[in-house]
C-alpha cells in the first residue's frame, strides 16, 4: 500500500497524475536507530535527487512515522500532521536535488524540510482579522536588517566551527525541533553522549559568540 502511495507523490511531480495522499501511518513511534543502516541517508537522499524512485520509498519507511511525530506535537492535529506529512515528501522529492553532503548530514535537512512543511500548515490554520488596525510598522530598518544579517552570518560561522559530531546535534535539537531522547534514537547513541556533545557545543558557541551576547 505504501508503496503506491510513494509513487503517487513522484508521478504528482511530473503532472502524469493527480496527487495521492502518502499512506496514513497507523501510530506514532519512536525515531528508529538508523546510523548504521545501509544505504545511509545522504546515500538515499542523494538518489532521490537523480530521482531514485526505490530510494525515495526507503526514506520515506525510514522518516515518515518520526515526522509524523514532529508535525503531532507542533500542529495537535493528526489530520493536519498527516497533512504535514504528505507536504514534507513531495518537497523532498522536488528539492533532493539541491542537498549537499558536504554541508551537513541529511537528517537536519530532512527534518527542516519537514519544518518548513509544518509552519506552513499551522499558518494555513489561522484567519487573517476582519479589519487590520493601522499601526506603526513593526518592520526592522536598514541598520536593524543590517544588525540581523550580521548576526545571522555570526551564528552560522561559529555552527561551522563545531566538530561535526556536535553540529549535527545542535542542528536536531534547536533547527529541527528534536528532544534529547529523540535525537539520541536517530543518531544511535547513549542519551548521556547527546547530552555531554550538547553541552560541549553550546560551551563552544559562547565561547565563539562573546562579544555578541554582551
């Protein structure tokens, strides 16, 4: 069954076919292990992105219940989650082309991928007011824009910085969204070592960061 439904999403893609939903997940589950899985997730995602149709089912057996988990708790919904979980697949599908293993390992992309799917159903939620009352914009000027990209740019030289083993977690934990239990799951190791890296990261961070948290 899921099967079919994979290759709905792939033939949505290219107009063969009218979209079909990704199979229901029967229940939430725990992030499986999936460090020492072969093929490994930047192999599969990378394949997706020469559009790898047998890749794309693999990733989506591997990711969709832990997704679906995500969208859960953000959304409190589970038609809006299964929602959020069909958007974040065919995105995948679209946009496994742009990853680059060089720039990170595939899960913190999956799961921003997945993210940015979730925002996107919780903002379809809400009604705009009736009348919108005039006030004083609230828009940052150039020199507070200027600040932010500084910043920005900042934060992610010091992410840069990290060993890759801690980056990776830092990643799950504060882009994705991932609890410390969750992460350890996914990554497959003890929940002390995520939280010892953790720690080491954001020591290293601050360190990085000084000037800017004065």
């Amino acid at each position: 069954m899921w099967r079919g439904a994979v290759r709905g999403v792939v033939a949505a893609d290219y107009a063969l076919d009218p979209p079909i939903r990704l199979p229901r997940a029967p229940k939430v589950a725990t992030i499986p292990e999936v460090s020492a899985i072969s093929p490994t997730d930047e192999e599969l995602l990378e394949r997706v992105g020469r559009r790898d149709r047998g890749a794309f089912e693999m990733l989506y057996r591997r990711y969709s219940r832990s997704v679906l988990g995500l969208a859960l708790r953000r959304l409190g919904d589970r038609g809006r989650a299964e929602d959020a979980l069909q958007e974040t697949f065919a995105a995948i599908w679209r946009a496994a082309g742009t990853y680059k293993r060089e720039r990170g390992a595939a899960a913190p992309w999956l799961f921003a991928v997945a993210r940015n799917s979730i925002s996107d159903r919780g903002r379809a939620r809400r009604e705009p007011p009736a009348e919108a009352p005039d006030e004083p914009t609230t828009e940052p000027g150039p020199d507070e824009r200027a600040e932010q990209s500084w910043l920005s740019w900042r934060v992610h030289s010091a992410l840069d910085a990290l060993p890759d083993n801690e980056r990776q977690l830092i990643e799950l934990a504060y882009w994705s969204g991932l609890s410390q239990s969750e992460i350890a799951n996914l990554v497959g190791i003890p929940l002390g070592t995520v939280k010892t890296r953790t720690r080491s990261a954001l020591a290293r961070l601050a360190d990085e960061l000084e000037e800017e948290l004065r």
